[in-house]
C-alpha cells in the first residue's frame, strides 16, 4: 500500500497550509516550495511503521521534484544515519536533474542492493538492511536536526514498503511527471506561477541621463550618460533607516559617481556625487550612515600639479536626505576600505595601491576621534600593491588580512594576516599569493574560511599566466593557522559568499583571462567534499558581486569594468 508521506504534512485547505510552504506552479505543473523549516513538517515514524522498530528491509521511495540551485554537479547524494548514528551517504553519478525540468525518481531498495531509477535509467549501489527506526522522524522538506532546506518543488513523495514500485509507475507517457500518489492538493487548488514581469526596451537621452534602468528580460542593468552607457566599476549596499535599500557605484569618468535607491522597478539614479577616478565604496555606521570613497586621482585633468589623492566621507543628513561631504583624507591611488569596530572604537583602513611608480608603500589605519570628531591616524602597515581589506572576528580575537597585488617586479608576494593584539595590529601569517585583488572571509557553522581572488601570475617583463588557482583557506584551530583547504581554477578579481536557508555559496568574478574580458563568472555551492559549480553566469569584465534580498527574492548584481551593462540576476531555490 504506497504512503503518501506530502499527505501527511498537507491540509487540502491551502488556507491551512503550515508555515514555509507555499504552492507554486512551473511549466503547468504544480508542488510545493519550501521557504523555512517547520515542526509540523515532521512527524513520528510510527505513524505509518506500525509496531516496526527497523525499516523495511526492502522498500521504494517515489518522488517527483523539480530542482533549484542546490545539486552537486551530476551527482545525486542518499543521506542515512547507520550504525551508532553516524551519518553516511551514497553517490548515484550520471544523474541528470539540474536542467530545470520535473523528474521522477524511484529508490528501490533491495536485500543486497539500491536501484536509482530516474524518467527511467538505474544505477545500483549498495545499502544496509537494519535501519533501527526507535524513536525517529519523518522529516518532508528538511533533514530535520541536520542541516539544509529542499530548495526545489517538490510534487510527489510516496513510500512503498516491501516491494519495488518502479513497475508501477513505469512505463510510462511522461515519464518526468510519472504518478503514483499524488496529494489531491495538487490537482485542484490554484498555484502561483513564478514569472518575471519584461520591461520595455528604453533609449539613452539627455532627459534619462544618470538613470539606472533593469531590463528583466536581459537581466540588465544599464547605466545612462546622456548618450552612452556609464562603466560600473563597484558598487556598495547597504539599508538608510526610512528610505530602504541603497547601492552607491564608482565611476572612474569625469560626471562622478552616484547613490541608487532601489524601488519597485529597480535602482533608480538617487544622488550625484563628485568623485575623482572613484575605485570603489565603503558604507558604515556611527549612529548615522556613512560612505567612503576610494579616490584613485585617475582624472589628471583636475588635479595636474598635486601627486597626493584625496579619499572623501561622506554623512548621511537626516533633514536632507543626502549624503553630504564630511572629511577628506590624503590617500595615494586608494583601492579599497574597510570599516570596523573594536572595544567600542571606530576604525577606517585604507589600502594604498601605489605612489607614483612606487608599490611598497604604507597603507593607513585610521581611528574615530569623539573629541574632535574626525578621524585620525591610528597606524601604518606597509603594503605592496594594496587592493583589499577585509576585516573579521574570531571568537574574542580580531583580524585583518591585506591583499597584496604588485610591488612593481612580481604579483608573486605574501599577503599577510593581522591580529590586534594590545591597541595595535601585528603579523599573524603571511599567505603567498599572486596579484591578490580581494579576500572574503566566511564561517560555516563553527568553521572559518578564507577565500582569496588571484588575478595573475607575473614576473618582471615576463609574460603574464592567467590561469591559475585561487585558494580557499580553513582557519585550524589547534595549529592556529590557516591552512590551504580547497584550490579553485579562475580568472578571479572577486568573491563574495552568501546563503539561502542552511546552504552556502561562494561566487567568483572571473574578469580577464589573458585574451578575453567576456567570461563565465561561476556560483559555487558547498558540497560535500568542497565547494563544486553548479551555476555559469555570463559576464563581460566582472570586477564586483554583491548579494542582496528586497521583498522576500534574493539578487546577485556584478559591475564591470569594461562592458557598457552590468547584470542583476535573480536567485530561483526552485
């Protein structure tokens, strides 16, 4: 007799559908989504193994799903808990469910064997036959105390005891959406189809000047000057109280750069800022919000005579809801910035890129001074090529890494760890690296990585090797050292880390590859042995990647620092 374990779980009223599940509907074909795990989508297995303390020996598992992001290449994982509760998994390879299409799987499990069979084809592999059930859970949707949420749609999940149910089922006219007990929910309540509404394609003029417009339909974001389309270097977000959420955009061109305000229809052009050769932004908060810009001096037309750079702050008003100038610092071709707290105090770190021809230079600490109300000069770290910051906390111990890049011979140097020890930073690990442009540090449950952007190999007037890896690094504890964990082939300038639920993702902006500047940025997720690909984005000169969430859908946009478009690309978990 097939259990229809979503009937479990399920009311037939969607008004009493439990919480983080929704109906949705793709390609006429309805199942459920998962949004965020709930108790009522579990209940106790002796619900339906009646006075059974171990599982059927023999058993089918039917399920019909439409994936989203969360695959690991052509892998299908089979997660169990065996003997004495460990956790152990089976790999079904050559399974092809990550093209966005419904499937219908059949796990048949025999005495000595587990048959896969999906729209049809088996693999087999073996499976222990005495799954103690005392106690336990049907999890639908989640793997209950571990971790991790079905990201997909999900439209059937039937279990057959004591037999193998791929005979009836298959043959069949459409094997993807092959039946055996579907909930009735399903067959006759409405379901939203998740769509994306088109815009309307628009023309550069003097009227549109300094608009940002999406074109949903080219994933596009495109920047207008009048006439032609502005470069996106970098952008920033963050949240203003009362006004939502912002992105600020360096531009190396004369017009300055500019603050975005995001709105039904997209980012949309909020305030011109004057910037000189703008290389990136910074925002943070004192109680109020602040940005910081990266100067470079890149427009020698205004500023001829003078070798210094001046970075600018800049103060969010209240009553003109603007952002208004606020201190300049001397800075020399800045990079990058940082801003971070300690014990109560303010720091802003800049990343000196270089001084006329020379790459060793210092780069600057700055502290918050509350009597005077500026910033002042904390420390100097010497630093070859600076490109980035990144600052971040390890139980009670602070840290900052530098990416080194060029020192004007080799990208071939250290980039070096800080730890703040006594009021002041001090070496903690040197890293080898290679033209360093970014680093992003990242924690997954208790454990601490550092991933950083390689960009290439150089020496002297030899030529340049694009193609090499960049590193993922896991903090040990007992060494206390990070230590190399995974190597990830890229052309890389950036990574930025984010999650969906309980799942992770790292993704890179692979920008120049020694020949061309249009290249596949790639999204990858953590897998079980490390971090796999599972997403190509097509992108032309990818400096940046920010993550962000508005209203409930989750966003990736890249600037470029060559092509006339950047992207925004909307996250689908099914």
């Amino acid at each position: 007799l097939p259990l229809d374990l979503l009937s479990f779980v399920l009311e037939r009223d969607p008004s009493k559908l439990v919480p983080g599940v929704h109906m949705k509907q793709a390609g006429g074909v309805r199942g459920i989504h998962f949004s965020s795990p709930d108790t009522a989508l579990s209940f106790p297995s002796s619900q339906i193994l009646v006075n059974c303390d171990l599982f059927p020996k023999e058993f089918s598992i039917v399920l019909t799903l439409k994936l989203g992001l969360k695959f690991s290449g052509k892998r299908l994982h089979f997660l169990y808990k065996g003997h004495r509760g460990v956790v152990e998994h089976w790999e079904f390879r050559g399974t092809q469910l990550a093209d966005s299409q419904w499937h219908t799987l059949v796990l048949a499990i025999g005495s000595h064997h587990v048959k896969l069979t999906v729209d049809c084809s088996s693999p087999v592999e073996p499976f222990p036959s005495d799954l103690n059930i005392q106690g336990s859970r049907f999890h639908i949707g989640s793997r209950g105390l571990w971790k991790g949420l079905f990201s997909g749609l999900m439209r059937q999940l039937v279990l057959v005891p004591g037999s193998d149910a791929t005979h009836q089922i298959c043959p069949s006219s459409d094997p993807q959406l092959a039946a055996l007990s579907v909930p009735p929910l399903f067959l006759d309540l409405p379901a939203t189809e998740a769509r994306v509404s088109v815009g309307l394609e628009k023309s550069c003029s003097e009227q549109l000047q300094g608009q940002l417009w999406f074109n949903p339909l080219k994933k596009g974001l495109y920047l207008c000057d009048s006439t032609v389309w502005i470069t996106v270097l970098e952008l920033q977000l963050f949240q203003v109280p009362g006004m939502g959420l912002m992105a600020a955009m360096a531009h190396r061109s004369a017009s300055g750069s500019a603050v975005y305000l995001w709105t039904k229809t997209g980012f949309q052009l909020y305030q011109n800022i004057s910037t000189n050769g703008a290389l990136a932004w910074r925002h943070f908060s004192m109680g109020n919000k602040y940005l910081v810009v990266s100067n470079s001096g890149g427009d020698r037309r205004f500023n001829k005579e003078s070798e210094a750079d001046f970075s600018v702050i800049y103060k969010w008003s209240k009553r003109r809801k603007r952002f208004v100038q606020f201190q300049t610092l001397q800075t020399h071709c800045a990079r990058d910035w940082e801003a971070f707290n300690i014990d109560g105090h303010t720091y802003l770190a800049v990343a000196n890129h270089r001084q006329d021809k020379n790459h060793t230079i210092d780069s600057v600490i700055y502290r918050w001074n509350r009597l005077s109300k500026s910033f002042e000069v904390h420390q100097m770290l010497q630093t070859s090529g600076a490109y980035d910051w990144e600052f971040f906390t390890v139980g009670p111990y602070y840290f900052l890494v530098v990416a080194n890049a060029f020192d004007g011979v080799t990208t071939s140097l250290d980039s070096v760890i800080y730890v703040w020890v006594n009021g002041n930073f001090q070496v903690f690990q040197k890293i080898k690296t290679f033209c360093a442009t970014d680093w992003e540090m990242f924690q997954i449950d208790s454990r601490v990585f550092l991933v950083v952007a390689n960009g290439h190999r150089l020496h002297g007037n030899g030529p340049s090797q694009y193609t090499i890896n960049s590193t993922i690094y896991e903090l040990d504890m007992s060494a206390q050292l990070f230590v190399r964990f995974q190597d990830i082939v890229t052309y890389a300038v950036d990574w930025e880390f984010f999650s969906l639920g309980q799942e992770y993702f790292l993704v890179v902006a692979n920008s120049f590859n020694g020949e061309s500047y249009s290249l596949n940025s790639i999204l990858y997720w953590q897998g079980y042995e490390g971090f796999v690909p599972v997403h190509w984005l097509p992108t032309i000169g990818c400096s940046d990647w920010e993550f962000f969430s508005a209203k409930g859908e989750s966003y990736l946009i890249y600037s470029s620092a060559k092509a006339p478009l950047s992207k925004v690309f909307m996250l689908k978990t099914y």
